[in-house]
C-alpha cells in the first residue's frame, strides 16, 4: 500500500465499533444474575463500589472490575486486512471495508457477597457459584460493525438487530433469512484464581471496604477498531523475473535456481485468505505507466 493510499484510507475512518463491549459485558453480568435468580424474598443488590455500606438485613452481591489485561495467547498483527464485513451498494458492486485486527482482552472482576449472619452468605456464594458456572456465554449476538457514515450493520452488510438472532442453525422450512456466513460475537466467563488472599485484602482496603468472601471471574472480549472504508482496492506491484512458458528443449529450473531438465513449470498457486475483491496485478513497472 503506497503512503497516498494509506492517507486516504485512513480519511475515512469510522467510529471504534466495539467502543461498548467492556461495559455491555458488566451490564450482561448483573443481568444474568437478577434474571436467574431463584432462591425466593427480595432479589440480592447489586453494587460495583466495594465500600458500599448495606443495610441492616440486605443482601448484597459486589461485582467489580478491578483489572484488564491483552490476552497473550491470542495476539493478532497490527497490520490492516480486510474487515470480514460485506455490504452491496447494488447488484454490480460491493463497498469493502478494512481494518485492524481486534483487540483480545481479558477482563477480571471480583465478586464479593455480603449478608447480617455468616450463614445466609455463604448460601448466597454457593448460588453465584452454580449460576456463573452456566454462564457459557454472557453475550452471543451477531458481532457488530460500524460504518464510517454511522450504519450499524452485521457481517452480512444487514441493519444491525441482535433481535432477529436466535443463535441457532436455519431451517428449511423457515421463512426467515439464513444466516449462513453471519459471524458471531460470543463473551466467555470462567472461574479463575487471580487475586491471593493478601491481595485482596489490600484491595479492599484501598477501598476501605470490610474484608468479605469473594470469587474471581475472567471475561474474554474481542474490542473492534474503526473500519476504513477503500474506493479502489490494492494494487501488487511485482517485477517479472523470467518467462513462465517452458523452454523449448523442455527444460526447467529448481527452486533455488539450478537448471533441471525436462521438469514441468510450477503451476499458479492460489494466496491464502478470503476472496480478493477490486484485485489487480502489475506484472513489471511498464505496465505501469500504460495503465
């Protein structure tokens, strides 16, 4: 990519698509807990400050976020590349979007409960254990992009509803859309051990919150940059270093340069990766100036 086509891809820039997703995570979290909650009486409060002080009989369950961290398992290039995102402008043509590679975060939260007698708290950790622990996904909806002019749109370039999605395979039968090649965003929970007790208890009392029970849990998330949006595609340019028709004695080279009679021209190999789209190559620098 020539430094003119970078300033121009960069121009038309849009907004970070997944801007929202840490905190959609957290507001997933509460969710889930309050709708399944099951254990009769008044629902348990949910409080994200630790020095939250409750009242005489009230039950209240702490989630907060105390760390994130990039997952360094799963680190992507900082390179751009096609954005895996299709929206037709016509039958004809296609508008092609690029993009950085997401950012794969882990998020730690500490949960913490407390309740008047020793008891009713631990009864109250043991649910959030077995409710958490059916937790696969806090968020599974069609994974969301957002335009340079502000169109929120899934994968398949279709107005963003997380609505129509029911996270399972079409049926024949069905008169809604298939959505074959849609791409998914799906958050993870797991149980972890990140925090010692000794550093919890310095947590807390940086808070200067009481010590209480507590659990670790690690959410994974996938944070989306802004997409580029490209008018004319890339160019290769590359050099032409011999003929590709085989000699007239049928005679041939190795890879490393050493001729070698009477074997075939390798064959055309096909790039790796998704279907090139406004894809051209300059075979040597004359064509160039002819195109």
């Amino acid at each position: 990519m020539t430094p003119a086509e970078r300033a121009e891809l960069l121009a038309a820039a849009g907004p970070a698509s997944g801007r929202s997703i840490i905190g959609e995570t957290t507001e997933a979290m509460h969710k889930f807990l309050v709708d399944g909650y099951n254990l009769g009486g008044q629902p348990p409060r949910l409080e994200e400050d630790l020095k939250f002080v409750p009242k005489d009989r009230e039950e209240v369950v702490y989630i907060y976020m105390y760390r994130l961290a990039q997952n360094a398992s799963l680190l992507n290039s900082k390179r751009h590349r096609q954005a895996p995102v299709f929206v037709k402008a016509d039958a004809s043509e296609g508008e092609v979007y690029f993009h950085r590679p997401p950012l794969l975060l882990d998020l730690f939260y500490l949960v913490a409960v407390h309740s008047k007698f020793r008891s009713d708290a631990e009864r109250l950790m043991g649910w959030l254990l077995v409710r958490l622990n059916e937790a696969t996904h806090l968020i599974h909806r069609p994974r969301r992009f957002v335009l340079p002019d502000g169109r929120e749109v899934d994968s398949l370039g279709r107005t963003y509803d997380p609505a129509c999605f029911t996270g399972q395979a079409p049926n024949e039968d069905d008169d809604a859309p298939a959505d074959d090649g849609l791409l998914v965003e799906k958050v993870s929970l797991a149980l972890t051990d990140d925090l010692t007790v000794g550093d919890a208890i310095n947590l807390f009392t940086l808070h200067e919150a009481p010590y209480r029970p507590f659990l670790t849990y690690r959410a994974r998330v996938a944070l989306d940059g802004p997409l580029y949006k490209s008018a004319g595609g890339s160019t290769v340019r590359m050099g032409r270093l011999s003929s590709t028709s085989p000699p007239a004695d049928g005679g041939g080279s190795s890879r490393n340069g050493r001729i070698r009679p009477g074997a075939p021209p390798p064959k055309p190999r096909t790039p790796p990766g998704p279907t090139a789209h406004f894809f051209r190559k300059n075979a040597d620098s004359d064509q160039d100036s002819e195109d």
